[in-house]
C-alpha cells in the first residue's frame, strides 16, 4: 500500500476511534472488544451486508453487462467476506458465540 493512502487510512482510524470513545464513554471497548455481544452484533452486520451486496448489487443484470462493475462488485463482496472471517476468527478465539446459519 502506498505510504501516503495507508498514512491516511490511519488517520481517519484513528479520527474514528477518538469520535467513538468520546460518545461511548469509559470502558466502552469492553462492549464491543471480540468475545462480547457488540462484536457478535458487528459480524452478523457484517454477512448481512456481504450478503446484501452479493445478491442485490454483484447478481444484478446491469452489474454484470460490465465487467469493470462486476469486478469492483466482486471485490467489495470479497472485502466483506474476508473481514467477517477476521472478525468471526477474533470473536470466536475470545469465547463469542458462533453464528447460526449458512456462514461463509
């Protein structure tokens, strides 16, 4: 990644973070931290939203008469599926329940 997108990717973490924790309050990381039902909340979000984007927006007719669509689409999906398989790996490492379903 080039050092000035991943320089502010950070920042804006980082600007996030702060904003969080200020309207959250104290020891609001324990609510949210893997293990806890906010992070349980964030990977079922998660496949919703992977889920979501799959059927509605990569399966659409339009989105796939053009491959460039298709291919962002497709990388948008993949981005969703990799990082609820971050999450769920965290979650689950820390005692969180698993996910009911059809998981990926």
């Amino acid at each position: 990644m080039d050092q000035v997108v991943a320089t502010s990717a950070h920042q804006a973490w980082q600007e996030q973070f702060n904003a969080v924790a200020a309207e959250q309050g104290p020891d609001w990381e324990a609510q949210y931290k893997p293990g806890s039902f906010g992070c349980h909340e964030l990977l079922d979000r998660v496949k919703l939203l992977g889920d979501l984007l799959e059927a509605q927006v990569l399966e659409h007719p339009a989105c796939v008469l053009r491959e460039e669509w298709y291919q962002s689409a497709a990388r948008a999906v993949e981005a969703l599926r990799e990082l609820y398989q971050r999450v769920g790996e965290a979650h689950l490492a820390e005692g969180g329940p698993a996910e009911t379903g059809n998981g990926n």
